[in-house]
C-alpha cells in the first residue's frame, strides 16, 4: 500500500482506537425534512484509480475529480479529470501539469471559473514523490500560477466568493487564507473557540451566507461555524462534536450542510439543516478502503439539482445521492436468544437499516409477571452494538447478565432513524435452574523432574464461573492434612455455557522424585465444586547424573569423599615377569641410560 508524507497524511489520532457505537451521534428526533438517497444510476464510474478530491462549478455545473494513478508498486502520477454534469469528461480533460501531479483537493474559483489544485507530497515503496503545491487551472485546462505553501497537508480545500483560496492545514494548525496569485493574506487559527484552537483542521466549505465550515480532526474531531466580522471571521457555532468528521459541503441554495464521518474504516454522511438540526445519516458502507493510505471520501454539491457527489478513493468511482421526500423507516424483527444460562443469556434480532444510520438500537427486557402486569414499563436495555445504515438485513445482539435462575423472561428490539421507528417482540426467554459446576479431575500429563501439565473437565451448567484452579500438595502433606494450604494454579480457559470444557495448568517448581495429589475446583453463581483427586510423580534424579541432588554423606563431616562405585571395566594382565641379568665371567652389571648392562672389565696396568 502506497502511504502519504506526514505532510500529506490526513491524521485520524486517537480515532480508530474508539468504539464503533460513537458512529451514533446524539441527534435530534426524526423531523419531516427531506433526506438522501442514492440516484439513478447511483455512481460515476472514472478511468483513473484513485479519486479523492472534488468540486462542481454552481455556474456551469462541471464537476472536477481530483485523482491519482497507481504504478504496479505505488502511485506514479495523478490529474484532475473534468466531467460534464451528466457526468462525461469533457474534451478537455484531464488538466495536468506534466509533473508528477500527486493532486488530493480540488476547488473552483467562483470568480474565473477555473480551479485550484492541491497537490500532495508523498512516500512511496519506489521512492520521494511529488511536492505540496498549489496550482491554477483554466476551465479549459490551461495550467497557470503555482505556489508551494510550507509545511502543510490539506483536504478538503475551497474558493470564497472572490476567488481566495482557503487551505486547511493540519501541519501548521490553521486554516490559511492565499490570494489568487498565490500570496499569503491572513491564518486563521480559531483561538476563541470553545474547546480551544485548531489542531487538525482538514476541510472547509462555504454556504451561501459566506460562513466558513471547518474540520478540526483532533480529539475526536469537531466541525465549527466561523461568520464573517471585520473583514475575518469570528466563532460562530459548533456544528459537530465528535463522530469523527473527514469531509464537508454545503448546498448554497437551502444551507443544507453535510459532514463526512469516518471511523475504524466505516464511513457516513450526516445531514444538518440551516439551522444546525441533524436530519439524515446515510451513505455507510459505501466508501472503500484506499490503496492510499489516509486518502477518504470528499464531498460536494450542485446547488442547482441539489445532487450531493462522494468520491470513493478505493473504488474508481463518485456516488451520486439525490433528495427523497421521505427517509424510508427501519425494520426489526426479534429472534430467539442464544445462548441463554442461568444468569445471563444473548438477545438477538434482525434489523433492515434501509441504508440509512440507526439512531436508536437497543433491547428492553424484563420478567415475564411484570410484563404481565406493568409491559416493558419497567424493563431494563441493552444497546445494540452500533448499526452504520447498512441496506439489507443484518443480525444484531447484546448480552445480559444479572439474571434469575429459572425465571422467564419476556424481551423486545427497538430501533430508530431519522426515517421513523421500529419494534419487535414478545420474545420469551427462559432461564437455566440454579446448578453447581460439575468438574472431573483427569491424568496429569508433560511430568518431569520439577513440573507438570494437570488436567481436568468443568461443566458451567449455564452458570456464571467466577473461579477454576487447580489445588496440589505433595503426598505427605495430603496425608497430615488433605488440601488445607494448597498450591493453587488458575484453568487455562474459563469454562462457560452448558457443554464440557477442557481445562489445564502447568505446575512448576516441584521436587524432584516426589509424590503429588491434585484436584480442579470451580465456582459459579450456583456453588462450587471440587473434584476427586489424582496423584502423580515427578521423575527422580540419580546421584551419578546429578551429584548435586545426592543426599549428603551419614556419620562424618561433608568434607569426607564418598567412596567410588566399583569398575565395571575388566583388569588388565599383569606385565610378564623378567629374568634377572647374569653376566659371565670377565663382565660385570653397569647401568647404562637408567638399563642395567653387562660390561666388560678392565684389566689394572702394572706400574714399572
């Protein structure tokens, strides 16, 4: 996968390591305002691999896909491409710069009708690519004025009413207002707002009032509303608090203003009116995942048809949505649970989210006498895990504890979008009598000098276990005083349900050569259980392989050796005994290099 430069990278922080159940927001109750629904055909199909930044022109109605084009190892080189409004590229089209033309963002100058593009600066497998830049079109295509703003690492750009150039920047934690021609005029950087300046800021847009959107991705992100005052702009509302938000458009003829969410991979749009009121949220699971790594949908809107455009990075394609006088309401139905204890027990149901995000999802329970008597007036919830619009039928389920052992229980599924509501029930639900584990204690197993594997089998019977272990004590201590002081060594897995689980635990630490007694014990919510014991040995040591585990010697000091086992080895012959040397007459015995020799003997010379 190709991945951008930390210039280039839109940063989700702490983002994709929240819950999916953030996905829903706490938005006002369904209102009788229009929602979206994709059109026909539903998407625009682009030649180019990787479309992320777009735009339309209020005035022709020209629509500008920001694209890159992937190599066989990353992406070689990118183009806006300039489509006519049924959706067809013109003859124009792509606009280039012949560079390498890594453009992310796409706006269009109001004032001339061309286009700014922003260009990203990536890392790729193949090596450095492109530069943060900013350049100019025609709307024919001519390349203009080029300008290369620092440090920066935009998404979503736009153009005000007399053609400046807004460039969130996430780098320099502002958003940065550039003239046509590429200078600097002024950084906005919201120090007044609540919860405190930019951070992240990665996408603008304009409604038709000239009040600016912006997307601040940092802790969980936020869009704020900034109005013009005194030639600047000043806080003005908070949109959005949390959700996640990537993306922003607004549609200048009704201030409708749509905010793209995404988190953990999962993608929607939600829809505000002029007033700030959430009315729709819709478009999840449409958006696929990018070979560009951070690359997401971006969005943007004809004011004339009112078709809202979302580019999707990982499809080679822009889906197209479009008004529906009415959202089409969710549908549940209730299932029977499983699994279900003594305590606790899995409620299940099937929803139809009818492409639109769910609300309200939740489960309500309560005991079947005071159902009969009082309804789910009294019934506790159980919330569904988020439902993120998709448009078929999916399965969702909560568990529940805290229980009563062979009580019957009635339950329900109720769900809700801006769309209308939904509910299921009565599902009945019957409880498991109160029962103490069964546990079996089997053969222990991997025995060796000092350790070894205990084995045994638990049965929760539906109840909730809330401890398996294993005791052991030596033989001689079980003797004296059965398991009173034992070693305990916790299960390998917490058995649950109503079938016959395996459970182990590996011991260390033991004597070698030393007998062992063992059992498993489990507890649950109905009592505890201990098996019958086993016994095993742990391997014995001999002095001659380890002198160190030899008992020390009896009746004498430490120091003295202990007395050397007897050979096995056979004695050799003794040496052949040899004569003694004689010598004859005339010679006499002489050692000679340490052997004994006969010499002759010199005859004494007589003296005159």
């Amino acid at each position: 996968m190709s991945r951008l430069s930390p210039r280039a990278r839109v940063r989700l922080g702490a983002a994709l390591l929240l819950s999916l159940t953030m996905l829903v927001l706490p938005l006002p109750a369904a209102s009788a305002a229009p929602g979206y629904q994709l059109s026909s055909p539903a998407s625009i199909e682009l030649g180019a691999e990787v479309p992320i930044g777009v735009a339309v022109d209020q005035s022709s109605e020209e629509i500008y896909v920001a694209e890159l084009t992937t190599g066989l190892l990353s992406f070689a080189h990118g183009q806006v491409e300039q489509l006519d409004p049924s959706g067809v590229p013109t003859e124009d089209s792509p606009f280039t710069t012949g560079g390498e033309d890594l453009f992310a963002s796409v706006a269009v100058n109001p004032v001339t009708h061309g286009i700014y593009a922003y260009q990203i600066e990536g890392e790729t497998p193949a090596g450095h690519k492109g530069k943060s830049t900013l350049s100019s079109f025609s709307s024919s295509g001519v390349p203009g004025t080029s300008f290369f703003p620092e440090k920066s690492a935009a998404g979503t750009i736009a153009a005000d009413s007399s053609g400046r150039l807004y460039l969130p920047n996430s780098e320099a934690g502002s958003v940065q207002i550039f003239s046509s021609s590429g200078t600097l005029e002024e950084t906005l950087t919201c120090a007044g707002c609540p919860g405190g300046s930019f951070s992240e800021p990665t996408a603008v847009a304009f409604d038709s009032a000239g009040k600016l959107y912006v997307v601040d991705q940092a802790s969980g992100g936020r869009v704020i509303r900034l109005a013009p005052s005194s030639g600047s702009y000043a806080y003005d509302s908070t949109l959005q608090t949390g959700g996640f938000p990537v993306a922003v458009a607004a549609d200048i003829s009704n201030d409708v203003v749509f905010v793209g969410n995404r988190v953990s991979g999962k993608y929607h749009v939600i829809a505000y009116d002029s007033s700030g009121g959430a009315f729709d949220d819709f478009g999840a699971g449409l958006v696929s995942a990018s070979p560009v790594e951070a690359a997401t949908g971006q969005l943007a809107v004809n004011s004339t048809t009112a078709a809202l455009y979302l580019s999707n990075p990982g499809g080679k394609q822009l889906w197209v949505f479009e008004p529906t006088a009415s959202i089409p309401a969710p549908t549940a139905t209730v299932a029977a649970p499983t699994p279900v204890g003594q305590v606790e027990a899995t409620l299940r149901a099937t929803v139809n989210p009818k492409a639109h995000v769910l609300t309200t999802c939740r489960f309500e329970y309560t005991n079947h006498a005071d159902f009969l008597a009082n309804g789910y007036a009294n019934a506790k919830t159980a919330s569904c895990p988020a439902v993120v619009g998709n448009p078929e039928s999916i399965t969702v389920s909560a568990s529940v504890s805290g229980l009563s052992p062979n009580t019957s229980y009635d339950y329900r599924i109720v769900i809700a979008s801006h769309g209308g509501s939904d509910e299921d029930g009565d599902q009945a639900l019957q409880t498991l009598p109160a029962a103490a584990p069964e546990a079996t204690t089997e053969a222990a197993g991997a025995i060796s000098l000092t350790g070894a594997t205990l084995a045994g089998s638990v049965n929760a019977k539906g109840g909730k276990v809330s401890n398996c272990h294993f005791d052991y004590v030596t033989e001689a201590q079980f003797q004296s005083t059965a398991f009173a002081g034992a070693k305990t060594k916790v299960c390998s897995v917490t058995p649950s349900g109503t079938t016959t689980t395996a459970v182990t635990a590996k011991v260390t630490g033991l004597v070698a050569g030393t007998a062992y007694r063992f059992r498993v014990v489990a507890t649950n919510n109905a009592g505890t259980t201990a098996a019958g014991d086993k016994s095993f040995s742990t391997t014995a040591e001999s002095c001659s392989e380890n002198p160190a585990m030899c008992p020390p010697p009896t009746g004498g000091g430490s120091s003295q050796p202990s007395s050397p086992e007897p050979s096995t080895t056979p004695p050799s012959a003794p040496p052949a005994p040899t004569k003694p040397l004689k010598c004859r007459k005339g010679f006499k015995k002489k050692k000679i290099r340490g052997k004994l020799k006969c010499v002759k003997v010199k005859k004494a010379r007589s003296r005159r």
